[in-house]
C-alpha cells in the first residue's frame, strides 16, 4: 500500500482582487470607509498616531470633573474632538460640506468603525497598544537585563548630577 501525500499548505495566498469596500451611510447616501492598507506607509503612520492621540486626550478628558476647571474641560473635550474630525477626515471619502455636518458623537461612531473592522493587522493592533514591532511595550528597557529605559530623556541644559 503506497503512502499518501498531506496536501501541500502555501506559505504565502496572495490575491488581487479587490475586497469589499467598507460603506457607511449618511443622510441616505454610501460613502466609503478607507481601509488601513489604502493608505501610504507615512500615511498610516499619521493615522496611528491620530488614533492613539485621541485615546490619551479620551482619557485626560474623563478625569474627574471636580479636579478641573470648567475651561480645563472644554479645552481637553475640543482637543479630543478635533482629533477624531482629523481622523474622520482621512478615513471617510465624503465631501468636506458634509464631513462638517457630522456631530462629534457621529465623527466618534465613525472612527470606532473604522477602528473596529480596518485595525486588524498585528502591526496597527500593536502601534495602537503602545507595542513596538518586536512586541516590547514603547518605552520599555533596553533589553530584558537592562534597567534603562528606551524613552528619550529630556535634557534640562544643565550639567553634573542633582
């Protein structure tokens, strides 16, 4: 009895067709949703950055009220908003007549769908997370042995120890 073969599993499935297009819609209309991988490698990047900008502004903006002034938490509500415009901007092809209409609560279900069904590759799931590629945390030590950090410290101009 001859042996028999396992099939052969492909290293790499590569294929050209175009995936779905995501679409969302507004007053009635379709509009396309970008998908991470429409965008340039710089591009991407700034998105990334956007998207992790808007969590840090999320969470100074949910500091307790008390602890603030009201000033203090408008200025921190409209960072976190024109953050998510910026966002919403790169994101949604739409005309810029119509990206002005859009509420901050609508900009804000927008990217939380891009965020939801775009994000998915383990590169932009770990810029997200703070990862670098290798999958240390950004701002981790050096190496496992080292007790330095690998975020920039800044200089205060002056010289010797304090």
């Amino acid at each position: 009895m001859a042996p028999t073969q396992k099939p052969i599993t492909p290293l790499l499935d590569l294929s050209t067709e175009t995936p779905a297009r995501l679409v969302i819609k507004i007053d009635g209309e379709s509009y396309t949703l970008r998908r991470f991988d429409d965008f340039s490698i710089l591009d991407s990047q700034q998105v990334i950055r956007d998207i992790q900008r808007m969590f840090e502004l999320g969470d100074a903006a949910l500091t307790p009220k008390r602890r603030r002034s009201r000033q203090a938490q408008q200025a921190a509500e409209n960072a976190f908003n024109a953050v998510v415009l910026k966002i919403v901007k790169a994101v949604l092809v739409a005309p810029p007549a119509l990206v002005r209409k859009l509420t901050a609560n609508q900009c804000g279900d927008i990217v939380t769908v891009f965020i939801r069904l775009s994000l998915t590759s383990a590169e932009a799931v770990k810029a997200l997370a703070g990862l670098r590629p290798d999958g240390r945390k950004s701002g981790s030590t050096s190496s496992p042995s080292s007790r330095g950090s690998t975020v920039a410290t800044r200089s205060t101009g002056g010289s010797g120890s304090r």
